[in-house]
C-alpha cells in the first residue's frame, strides 16, 4: 500500500482511518510545505510592508471619523461597515484594491470587548457609550499581503483602572517588539514578556501573544506562534502578530496588535552568539490618551514615541484629507515622562 504523510494536527481521524482501511501506510510528520511557506522571502516582506502603509492609512482615517463622532451615536456595526468602506475607498485611490476582509470583525465595545472573539450581530449590536473602551480587531487581504490589527481606544473619559490596565497590556506589546533573542528561540520563550507586567498586577490574558499570518493567504498561518505551548523556532522571515491583551468579563476588554516579522539583528557589543530581532510592519497610533506615563520605564516611552514619529512620518504623504492629518498629528504627539 502507498505511504501517506500526515499532520496529525490538522488530519481528522476519520481521513487517517480511512487510509488505513485502504491499505496505506500512515506516516505522521509536519507538512513540509509549512516552513518554507512561513519563512517569508525578499518579495513577500516588501510586498507585506507596501499592504501595512496602505492599511495604515486606511485604519487611520476610520479612527479619525470614530473621534469625529458624538459618543452613543454610532453603534458596533456602524464602525465595521465604515472600516470596511475607508479600506475599500483607499484601496482603490491607491490602485491597491481591497480584496477581501481577512476575518469577520470583532467590533466591541464595553462588556463586548471583554469576549475575546466576539462578532457582533444585528441581536448583540449595540451604541459605543461614552465613558467605554471600544476594541476593533480587524484585518485586509491585499494582493501584496495580508493585515491584522487591534487598537483599543477611549471614547470620550474613561477611568484610571482602564488606563492602567491599557499601559499594562501595551508594556507587553513593547517588551515583544523590542526583543533581542539567540537564533533557536522559540515562541514558548518569548511569551512570558507579553505578560510580565500584568503578571506582576495579578493578571493575564488567555490567549496566545501571537500567530503566524501569510501572505495573501490565511491571516492564521503555522508553524509559528508565541504562546506556552509552540516550540517552533521563530526563523527569519516569519510573520506573527503580537497581541497580548487583559480581558474583565461584563466591563471592558483591552487588546493592542501589530504585525511583526523576524529580521536579523545587528551584532550586540561585547555579545558572543548571533541574534534575532523583530521588525514591525504595522503603522497606526497607540491611543495615547490611556497611556499612564508613570507606569511605563523610559525605555518603552522611548520606543512609544520612535514609534508614533515614525507612523506618522510613514502614513502623512498618503493621506489626504486635512482633517485626518491634523488627528494624526495629534494621535502620534510624544508623550512625556
């Protein structure tokens, strides 16, 4: 009888007994098409970073219109179509056209946003009030790549316990993106720096950090991930998202997501072993407005700050409405200590 190779992740059972019945020999193993798929090459990384600008912009100008909008006048749904509508508009100004969404999305506000995959629905849809935490996870799929992002942001005063717990998660979301790691690391390494800082305030989230996302492809792509459980070694050219996040069931929910490739890093001074580097891909203000600078090191203000220069240095020549450059000036202003 033939040899068959399967995944045991992703084969069902019933497909491996059905081999056997025939026969066939069942050899378990990885795909091999998984690695060289993950490892993206010089031409899916700068076809990536082209998507993320125009997504960048994109996303931009959906969060200028949400400021724009009297709290409790728009409802979760109204900011999906709206989303969708702006990436669309961009996507053909820019001769890029939206394809499709990468994943239905999570449009939460409030208690919504405390369920991690929430997709509302004409039963569950409800008014963004004033005073809340409304979280936005969504993605686009370009012919040049594919995006996913999350900002949690402030609709009009929110409470210092939101705030801080907001500058928990985003000191998470820094720690991962700065990394400095020895070739060989895998993604059950990294992890626990996506949760240190809430760890230390009694809390977690329970989720993975991170997944791996392909190119024009599914937005969820293996073998990478940065969760407790993946021992892949995170190779050069791979893909992930990075997402920690802190979730209180019935009062708010906070995720911040940028994609992030793995990139070669320059030699450290005084270092003995080659190192690996994260290079972010994602272009889009942090909502600085829950940024407690007191809980944050000098460090990840620094970081906060070269990151927002940089959105919008990369993000203003693409825009063109007014109105929304002067919000970014504003969303991208550096915080001070």
């Amino acid at each position: 009888g033939a040899r068959i190779l399967i995944d045991p992740d992703l084969t069902p059972l019933a497909l491996t007994a059905a081999i056997v019945a025939a026969g066939g020999e069942v050899i378990e193993g990885i795909d091999p098409a998984k690695l060289p798929r993950a490892c993206k090459n010089s031409a899916e990384l700068d076809g990536s970073a082209k998507a993320h600008l125009q997504d960048g912009a994109a996303v931009v100008e959906f969060l200028s219109w949400l400021d724009d909008q009297e709290p409790g006048s728009i409802t979760e749904i109204d900011a999906v179509k709206t989303l969708e509508a702006t990436r669309a508009r961009v996507g053909q100004s820019m001769q890029n056209p939206l394809k499709d969404v990468s994943f239905d999305t999570i449009s939460g506000a409030g208690e919504h946003a405390a369920i991690m995959h929430y997709r509302v629905t004409a039963q569950s849809n409800r008014h963004i009030l004033p005073g809340e935490l409304f979280l936005i996870d969504s993605g686009a799929q370009y012919v040049n790549g594919t995006t996913d992002i999350t900002r949690t942001v402030a609709v009009g005063l929110v409470s210092e316990d939101r705030k801080r717990f907001f500058t928990l998660v985003l000191k998470g979301m820094i720690a991962i993106s700065m990394a400095k790691f020895p070739k060989g690391t895998r993604g059950c390494d990294l992890d626990p720096l996506a949760r240190i800082a809430l760890w230390k305030a009694g809390a977690d989230f329970a989720h993975g950090t991170g997944h791996g996302v392909g190119s024009y492809l599914s937005v969820h792509e293996g073998p990478q991930r940065i969760s407790r459980m993946s021992t892949q070694e995170l190779l050069p050219g791979m893909i992930l998202s990075n997402e920690p996040g802190y979730y209180r069931p019935g009062a708010f929910g906070i995720r911040i997501e940028n994609l992030i490739f793995v990139n070669d890093a320059a030699p450290v001074e005084g270092g003995d072993m080659p190192v690996l580097s994260f290079e972010t891909l994602t272009w889009c203000p942090i909502d600085r407005r829950l940024v407690v600078a007191s809980l944050m090191t000098s460090e990840e203000l620094q970081w906060l700050n070269d990151y927002h220069a940089e959105v919008r240095e990369k993000l203003m020549p693409l825009i063109d409405k007014d109105s929304v450059k002067t919000w970014l000036t504003a969303a991208t202003a550096p915080i001070s200590g």
